[in-house]
C-alpha cells in the first residue's frame, strides 16, 4: 500500500514538472491541433528551424551563453575569497557583513535595476555588455558566496597546512589540494550563477536599455505578443543550456559526494 | 640530521591578552625524540605551528643546526607535521598521497614510486599503493600519513598527539612501530601528546608543559622517580603532597614545615592498624582495577590516593584506616615551578 502511495506521489511530481515542457514541445512542433483532441494531430519542424534562423534569436542565444559565462567566471573569482574567509575566519563585523552580502536576495530587482540605471547611466555604463555584466553580478555573487561558505565552514585548513609542511608552494597548494576539495562546491556555485544570470530579464533590460538584447528579452517580448509557437520554441532554446550544464554535472557531483566528508 | 634550538619563544593570539608560550626555549639534540607532554591548552599544539611555520612567534628564535628559521617559509623549513587525523588528500591514492612531497620536488616518477614502495615497507603496509584513504583503518591511516611525512627526508619530524584518535591495542602498535622508525631513519623529532604513559615509552626526553611555560625536562626514569617540582610530580601521576608539619605527626625527625615531600600512590600502604609513619584515615573511595586497587582515604584534612597491588586487603567506604607512607619513597618537591 505504502509502496503503490509512494508510487502515485513520486509520479505526480514528475508530472508537475515534465508537462509544461511536454506543451511546449507539442506547441512548438505541431501545425494543428485543436480544443478536444488530446494531441496535435500534424507534426513538423518548420516553425522550429525558421525561429532558429531568425538572426535575433541567433545573436540572443550567443549574448546570454557569453554574458552567463562571464557573469559565472566573475562571480567565482570575486565571491571566492569572500566565501573563504566569512566561511573559515571569526572576525569582529563578520555579520554585518554577510548581511550586506546578502542584501540583494531581499531587496526588490526592480529597486536594483531603478538605481543602477541612474547610476549606470552617469557613469556611461548604460546599454553596455559590460554594465550588464556588472548588474548580474549583483543577484549571482549572493548565492555563489552563500554555497561556497558552506563548503568552506566544512571545511579543515589542516588540509593546506599539511600540503605546506610537506614542501608545497601556497599557489601549488591552491591548486592541487584546495581546490578539489571544494570542487563540489565550486561546481554547484557556478551552477547557481550561470542559471541566474542566464535567466536574468529585469536587470538585463534596465541596464541594457534595449540595446542588449537576450534570450530572456526576446522570451518576454514574444510572451507579450501572443504567439504561442514562437513563445513555446523561445522556451525550449532557453531551457536548453541549463539543462545540458546540469546533466553534464550531475553525474560528477553524485561521484564527488563523499570528498567533503573526509 | 638536525639540532634544533627553540629560543625564548612568545606567542599570542590575536585579541586574546594571555600568552600562549611563555619565554619557551627548549633544545633537541640530532635524533633525538622528545615528547611534549601537557594539558590541552598548554601551547603544544602552538608550538608545533611556530616549528612549522604556520604560525610566527610574536618574539623569539627557531634555528635549526644553529641558523634561524623564523622567516623561512612554512614549505622550505623541512619540517613536516603529522596531525590527530591523518589528513590524506582525499582525492589522492595511498602512492600519489606518500608521493606528494616528493612531486612537489620534482622527483622523477621512477623515483618517487621506487620510494613509495621502500616507505610502504617500512610502515609494515606493503602492496596498498592503489587504495583510497577511505578505504584504510584509522590506524593504517596514520601509518600511511607517518609514510608521507618522512619519505621527503625531512629535517624534522614533529607528531601532534598522532595516535590519541586510535584504540588502545592500535595504539600501542603504533607508538612502538613509530618508535622503531625514528630510530631507524634517526630523524629528530618532536611528540605531542597528553598521554604519559605514551610520553614515557616513546621519547628520549620529556618536556612537561603547563600554562605555556615549560615545568620541567628530563629522561622519562628521571622524571618518573624524582620529579623536583610540585607541578612536575602531578604531571607524573603524584597527588599526595604532604608538608613537614603534617609529617611531623609520624616523624619527628628533620622536618621543616616548609618543605613538602611527595609519595607516589603506588608506594603508599594502606592498612588495618597503625605502625611507624602512618597516620589514621577513613577510606572515602574504592575503586577496583584489576591489577590494582585505588584507594581514598582521608587522612588529616587531606585526600590520600594509593594503589595496592594485588592481591590487596579489601576495605569498606567509611572504614578506619591507617596511611603509611614508607619513609625509603618520600621525595622532598620544590612548591614553586
């Protein structure tokens, strides 16, 4: 009996999950399909290859992968050694700052984009790739120094020290012990910024001032037009990266599960 | 290989106002082994990381073979630590983790594998050069970690409290297979521990530590028999101090209320009636330990502890007793440090 609730729960969930995505991809892949047919009853892929083609689509694709793998590589370089020291280090402050830290999670996007507009704009950095980049920074570095402290209060400096004593430079011990003990971690935390900045909209258009035009921007224009096959392939090219970083990750972060638990 | 000289070390921590070491100087002779013996937070610990230099003294000198290592970096000092647990690189196997410190110094891989093998025979491991660390006992842990420590030939080998995460029958393996290695390789070394009976069989010497500061330092027998110091005799397992005045009770002869003379348990006597040098108790614990019973008995405003050897005569809690303490085993201690 349990087993078959057990069954029926786990089932639902998938369903939850996986339907959107079925509709989607009826929608996108279909020419006719009407109310009380169950399925479309035309299938083709015209609609798909014609969207693909689409030069703004194109370039859409290429501005989120460049600006999320930039935005990652950043927020790993700069919340790194934040994440180490909040994460290992008592210090007098050290609340106040996590607090600053994460004051972005609570604070409203859209105050954050009003006032980084202002500012960007001052500063020249309005409508930039590189003003964009620096507002997604906001909304990623808070969850990648959050899961990278995490590691790091699990984490035993011992570890280096030993590395040391037995002849290694502080750079080679970096390298060579530091880092594939927090690898996990590390590939969670570029996970988590990849995604937000991948599916970043609001920030993108304040900062962007519609010169940076991303997949989201494009998603959200269409969604606004009305036209559910071009709405339904846009998704489709939009879930498609973070699902193929997940699945390409998955695997080796089951693998490394136990390397944190020394 | 090397002597090395510790010189009036001090060490604080940052925003704490008590000295961890205090004018600490200690020196250890070419080979030699000496145990650092002392409670948590005497500054053993501290100082194995001055040694290493992992952390730096506040003042003070570290030489070894006479020439100062104070601003030496951490990796060119030759000093390897071996901790409590054995820290091996997880991601590493047992060949690549024993084979890190020679990588590290660009030994060929021929060498360093020829190495490992020759430092796996000697741990008494061999064979295991392809398992993980989670795969080894604790006590195969260490012996792997002690591998690792001294296949670079270091100059010093210095151990913090290496076998007190271990059972007690792994333990003593290790402390003589340990024992047997340093001599062999004749690496001077340093042994951290809080366990005397541990102190007393690995080391040549004995440093007892209290409060930073160094009590006493001598052979282990030497230490054991006539501890010169009240501190150093409770280090040694002493806990029966008795002054003049209250020896003059049993003994009139040469006694200073001053002076204060010490016993070890084992050669206090418990027993029915009174005789010379004894004085009259009651018996406030018992404890039975197999080869020996513990006794408490209270004696004069003090608390005496003594073990009698089996087979022992039984006494209840609350019984009259007499205290003996045998005039040949008082030892005459200096109350100050």
């Amino acid at each position: 009996m349990n087993k078959i609730y057990t069954f029926v729960l786990r089932f639902a969930l998938y369903i939850i999950f996986a339907a959107p995505l079925a509709l989607f991809i009826a929608y996108a892949f279909s020419t006719r399909w009407f109310f009380p047919q169950p399925f479309p009853s035309e299938w083709t892929n015209s609609a798909f290859i014609s969207t693909l083609s689409d030069s703004r689509v194109f370039s859409g694709l290429r501005d989120s992968l460049v600006i999320a793998m930039i935005v990652s590589l950043l927020s790993l370089a700069l919340g790194f050694p934040a994440a180490r020291v909040l994460g290992l280090r008592q210090f007098r402050g050290r609340q106040i700052a996590w607090l600053i830290l994460f004051l972005p999670t609570v604070v409203p996007p859209l105050a954050i984009g009003m006032g980084l507009n202002i500012l960007f704009l001052q500063i020249g950095l309005a409508g930039s790739y590189v003003g964009v980049v620096i507002a997604h920074l906001i909304p990623t570095l808070p969850y990648v120094i959050f899961t990278l402290a995490g590691a790091y209060a699990r984490y035993d400096e011992n570890f280096e020290f030993q590395s040391l004593v037995l002849g290694a430079s502080q750079a080679r011990t970096f390298f060579t012990v530091t880092l594939p003990l927090i690898a996990p971690s590390l590939v969670v935390a570029t996970l988590f910024a990849f995604i937000i900045s991948w599916s970043q909209y609001l920030l993108t258009l304040f900062i962007g001032s519609g010169r940076i035009i991303t997949l989201p921007i494009l998603l959200f224009s269409a969604a606004s037009g009305g036209n559910p096959v071009t709405i339904a392939i846009l998704s489709l090219i939009f879930l498609a990266p973070p699902v193929l970083v997940i699945a390409a990750t998955a695997r080796q972060l089951n693998n490394n599960e136990g390397r944190e638990q020394y | 290989m090397t002597k090395v000289n510790l010189i009036s070390l001090q060490k604080t921590y940052h925003g704490q106002p008590d000295l961890v070491l205090k004018n600490f100087s200690l020196s250890v002779d070419d080979g030699e082994m000496v145990a650092l013996l002392g409670p948590s937070g005497s500054g053993k610990s501290t100082l194995l990381k001055l040694i290493t230099g992992i952390e730096h003294p506040d003042s003070g000198d570290i030489q070894f073979d006479g020439s100062s290592i104070v601003n030496v970096d951490p990796n060119k000092r030759g000093a390897v630590l071996m901790f409590q647990k054995s820290y091996l690189f997880p991601f590493l196997n047992v060949e690549d983790n024993i084979g890190f410190g020679l990588k590290v110094q660009g030994a060929s891989s021929q060498t360093i594998c020829a190495e490992v093998k020759r430092m796996l025979d000697l741990i008494g491991l061999p064979g295991i050069e392809k398992r993980n660390p989670g795969q080894l006992s604790g006590g195969e842990g260490q012996r792997v970690a002690l591998a690792r420590a001294l296949v670079t030939n270091p100059k010093l080998l210095l151990l913090d409290e290496p076998l007190s995460s271990l059972d007690t029958s792994v333990r003593i393996n290790l402390q003589e297979a340990i024992r047997k290695i340093q001599h062999e390789l004749g690496v001077t070394t340093i042994f951290v521990t809080h366990d005397l009976g541990e102190a007393m069989a690995m080391s040549d010497r004995m440093a007892l530590l209290l409060d930073g500061e160094i009590v006493a330092v001598d052979k282990p027998d030497a230490l054991f028999h006539h501890p010169r110091s009240v501190a150093a005799a409770k280090f040694m397992g002493v806990s029966t101090f008795l002054n003049g005045d209250q020896l003059k009770v049993q003994n009139e002869a040469g006694c200073s209320s001053e002076k204060i003379f010490a016993i070890r348990p084992e050669h206090i006597r418990v027993q029915k009636d009174g005789c010379e040098n004894s004085m009259p108790g009651v018996v406030s614990g018992c404890v039975f330990r197999g080869e020996y019973v513990e006794y408490q008995v209270t004696a004069c405003e003090i608390t005496v502890r003594a073990r009698m050897p089996m087979p022992a005569p039984m006494f209840l809690n609350g019984e009259r007793v007499f205290v003996k303490f045998p005039q040949e085993h008082l030892f005459e201690v200096n109350s100050a440090r």
